[in-house]
C-alpha cells in the first residue's frame, strides 16, 4: 500500500486533495461557531433563571427573616452588631426591591447599624435605641407618604406584604420595656 492509499485509508479524500480540506474547514468552522452560539445562549437562559429564581428568594417573608434574625441572636446587647448586620439583610432582600424610595431605606439601616455599635459599646441603652430607631422610622415614613403624593401615580399601586410590614414596624410602643416583639426590630 503506497502513500496515497494510506492517506486515502487515513483520512479520506481530503487527506490527498487540499481543496477538499478547505471546503469542509469552512463547514466545519460554520458548525463550531452555530454549537458555540447555541451554548452562550443556554448559558444566558441558564443565567436568566438563576437570576429569576434569586429575585423569588429576595421576595423573603420579612416577620420570617426578623425572626430568624430574634433567634439567631437573642441577646440585643452583647450581639447588638450581627443582629443589626442581620436585620438591614432582611430589609435589604425583602423590602428594599418594592421600595420606590430605597435611600430611606438606606437612611435607617445606617441608623440601626450605628446605634447598634452604640449599644453594644454601652454608650446608647436599648430604651433609647429603641426610641430612637421608632422616632427616625416614624420620619421616614412620613417623608415616604409625602414623596409618594407628588410622584407620578403610574408606579403606585398595591404595595407588597414586606413594604406594608416594614412601613408598620418600629412603632412608639416599641420604645418601651419588652420592644423586642415581631414588629419591633
């Protein structure tokens, strides 16, 4: 058997004619790039879901949350901190996507952090704490009712479970001995 019938046997006809191989290179070439599109775009599908699936999880019970947050740190004094870092989590996933002003939001969990480090220092007693986060969470409630009557109507309409419960939370009497109820945080 000489060279050409190995290069025959081997490869085929293009393994003898070039022009042949430059034929099927392109096709081939054409192949490759339409399989390499197709997975960017399940790739892409793949992402969109997961990022879907993420926005569902955000949409977090915020009591759910709150009370995890309770339990997973029971002592407001010694774990003032990680309990704060854990309720601003809960309010940053559950309410702040529904939220048409999220800066308020914001406003407030700086507050809680920095009393939280207060606290935990001894400087601020949970009472005045207490007080304080219920007085500024009273404000930014107004300040919200107010910025949503001179807003364009189009994007108000019924807001979600989180929102409703966050706007709730953090009354006067939370100010009091005992503030540590569901909707005291």
């Amino acid at each position: 058997m000489g060279p050409v019938e190995r290069a025959r046997a081997a490869g085929g006809r293009a393994a003898i004619n070039p022009r042949c191989r430059r034929v099927k290179a392109p096709f081939m070439m054409r192949h490759a790039v339409v399989v390499l599109l197709f997975s960017l775009l399940a790739g892409c599908g793949g992402t969109r879901l997961a990022l879907q699936n993420e926005g569902e999880e955000s949409s977090v019970n915020l009591a759910e949350a709150l009370a995890d947050c309770r339990n997973a740190f029971p002592d407001q004094i010694a774990q003032a901190v990680p309990r704060a870092d854990c309720i601003v989590k809960a309010t940053e996933l559950s309410v702040r996507p529904s939220l048409q002003f999220p800066d308020l939001l914001d406003r407030e969990n700086a507050l809680r952090k920095a009393l939280a480090v207060q606290v935990s220092a001894g400087k601020v007693s949970l009472l005045e704490r207490n007080d304080q986060i219920a007085k500024a969470h009273r404000a930014i409630v107004a300040e919200e009712a107010e910025r949503l009557r001179g807003a364009p109507l189009e994007g108000q309409g019924r807001s979600p479970l989180a929102v409703i419960q966050w706007r709730a939370s953090n009354s006067d009497a939370c100010a009091r001995l005992g503030g540590n109820s569901p909707n005291c945080y």
